[in-house]
C-alpha cells in the first residue's frame, strides 16, 4: 500500500500549501518530527500570497520547504498550483479544502495511483450552504481518500457529503502558543502593568483582536456600557486593528475607563492579558480561544452563529461561556462571572488544562496518526 521507491525507502507526504502564514511554520517542524518518529518522510510545497495577501505581511519561512508556482486568475479567486511533478515518488499529496485551488480537482478525479487527502472545516461556515459554490465544493469533497478535519464541529459536515468517518481524523486545529505562555508566566508583577495602563479596578475585560463586522465591536461596546452600569469597577482594554477602529477610539475617547493599546503582540499581548480577568468577545471566535486557555483568562462570547470551528474547543461553564445573542444576556452573563469569584477562578484552572490537550503539539501529533492510519488502508477513490 506503500509506494517505497524513495530515499531510504521511508513512506514519503507531500503537503500542499497554496502559501505558508508564518503560524503554520511551527506546526509544519512539529509534524516533521513526528513523521520522522514513525519512519516518515514529510515535504512540504508553497507559493506565493496573491496581491491583497501580500498587504497582510504575515507570511512564514520553513527553511527546508519547496517553492512552487502560483497563477492568479480573477482577481485572486482562481489559483492554479500544478504539482504534479513533485507528486512523483510520493505516497500521499494533503491539500487545502479550497474552491480557488483547481488543480487540486484534476489531481482529485485523474490521478488516482497516488492517495490524496483534504484539510479543511468542510464547509464555509460564513457563507451560503445553498450556493452554486458551496454545493460544488461539498462534491469534490468525496474526492478524497482521507480527511483531516479541524475539528470535531467539522465531522458531521463531512460525513455529511457521503464520506465515511473512519476516514477522517480530526485534528483539532491550533497554532503555537508557546512564546505566548513563557511571556505570561515570566509576569511577575500585575500592578505595575496596571499602573502603567492607567488600570485601577479590580473586574478588568479585554478585547484582542481584528476590529471588523464578524466580530461585532458595536455590539461589544454596547455592552461594556451595560456591564459598567452594574460593577462601578469594571474597566476594559481594547487591542487591535480594522476598519472599525474608529468606532473603538471614539468610545475610549468618551469613556476613560476603557483603554485603545492599538495592536499588541508578544510581552505586550501577555501583559494585558494577565491583567485581565476575562476576555469578551461576542462576534466570531476562532483560534483566539487559545490565548484565553494559555493566559487563563476565560472568554464570554455569544450563540451569534458567526463562529469558526474552533469555538467548540470552548466548553460552556467549564473554561468559558456562550450567552444567548442579545445585549442582556450578555452583559448578564459578564457581570454574574465578575460577581462569582469562585467560579471565575474554577474556570481559569479549567482554562489552563485545555491549554495542554489544544496545542501545537498536539495538533501534529494527531495529523501523524491520521496520516499513518491512511498509508496502511487501501485507496478509496478508485472504488467510489
């Protein structure tokens, strides 16, 4: 079931990216290990951002990864990525779950000697179920001999084309925190931060992240106002960046008790987050739940339907909460865990015990057993 015609006859993976963020660098060295472990040799293969990705400056070096053409069509929404002659040798080709990515549909339905595998959510979970393009991309799903899913929230979506779940291997997608953690457990004073923010209350929120309409910043505001009116102490701090800035510095600008930091990465990113004693984001949450379970700071968000897949790593009660979608019940739900000093302090323990099962690591641990699991099981596309 192995093709062995390589170097030191290792099984050997081909990943496809259509190009590497540097978040995905870490993951990639930690899956190499991991392969290397069980006697597997893992090439990875990326190109080039298209225009408007290329402003985000967020792109990653992996010393030993191969470069491969990308031609943009259409303005970016058409990517052709021939891979073919890397393909050769190989056991298995991973690729991304994109519509935009259409070479990867003739390696799906025409080269069938090679076992193929998509990544993804299993479906656009902000878009149209019900359009053309939704309903094309749920039937090149089925072409596919695994899938690795982000989640346990994608299975059903997957299994919901027809595709069967002893196929898939769920990886719990992530991304490396652990700068993040050694700068928030070398913290050693949390008043001096306070001093310098111009924090002097005891019931501190913070916001960190991208100020754009899914992540509902006027609904957020709103509520501050709200959670304010009923703990006098309440103080909030917002970080980041996006088109909805302006709504964020006009609202700190008329209330001092809620403080703009603009961007923050690193130190200054643990810093406001070991201040704070809860993280309030009630738009959509994706792997920003990650710097809640390291930095112990539970996140409140809200049923808004927005979110991405990650948010099922967020158990209600237990190391965060979901409110029902409306103002009250959220600010509510904000003041109630404010006023619960025991419970707020159970669920930064929990918070920190998801740290350890959601990582990295763990990631790569998991898309190794998949990828193992797939080598040793006959091909599936051929006979369906």
């Amino acid at each position: 079931m192995i093709n062995k015609n390589v170097k030191n006859d290792f099984p050997s993976v081909l990943f496809v990216q259509r190009r590497l963020p540097h978040y995905r660098v870490p993951f990639f060295e930690a899956l190499k290990r991991e392969l290397f472990a069980r006697g597997c040799h893992l090439r990875v293969l990326h190109g080039l951002p298209n225009k408007e990705e290329l402003l985000k400056n967020d792109s990653g070096v992996l010393p030993w990864a191969e470069n491969l053409p990308n031609h943009y069509f259409l303005g970016g929404k058409i990517c052709w990525q021939p891979f073919y002659a890397q393909s050769r040798g190989a056991d298995l080709v991973i690729c991304s779950h994109e519509n935009k990515l259409v070479f990867n549909l003739v390696f799906q339905y025409f080269y069938t000697k090679i076992k193929f595998a998509l990544l993804g959510h299993g479906a656009n979970l902000q878009g149209n179920i019900n359009s053309l393009r939704e309903k094309f991309k749920r039937r090149a799903a089925k072409k596919a001999d695994w899938w690795f899913a982000y989640t346990s929230m994608s299975l059903p979506l997957i299994t919901g084309f027809g595709f069967p779940d002893n196929r898939i291997t769920i990886v719990n997608n992530s991304i490396d925190t652990n700068e993040l953690s050694l700068h928030f457990n070398a913290i050693d004073d949390i008043e001096a931060i306070k001093r310098r923010l111009g924090l002097a209350g005891n019931s501190i929120g913070v916001f960190i992240g991208s100020f754009y309409n899914e992540k509902r910043i006027d609904f957020l505001l709103k509520s501050l106002v709200l959670i304010k009116e009923k703990i006098p102490d309440f103080e909030m701090i917002l970080a980041g960046d996006g088109i909805d800035r302006h709504l964020v510095e006009a609202f700190c600008a008329e209330h001092s008790w809620a403080k703009y930091v603009g961007l923050v990465k690193g130190m200054a990113k643990a810093e406001i987050l070991a201040v704070a004693d809860l993280m309030l984001n009630p738009g959509l949450v994706g792997l920003s739940i990650l710097d809640s379970f390291v930095c112990a700071t539970p996140m409140l968000t809200t049923d808004c339907g927005l979110h991405s897949p990650e948010v099922v790593y967020l158990n209600h009660g237990v190391n965060g909460i979901f409110s029902k979608n409306t103002l009250p019940d959220y600010s509510a739900a904000v003041v109630n865990l404010f006023n619960n000093a025991d419970k707020l302090a159970e669920m930064k323990v929990a918070c920190l015990q998801s740290s350890r099962y959601f990582n990295v690591e763990n990631m790569a641990k998991n898309f190794a057993d998949g990828i193992m699991e797939c080598l040793n099981m006959p091909a599936y596309r051929k006979e369906h």
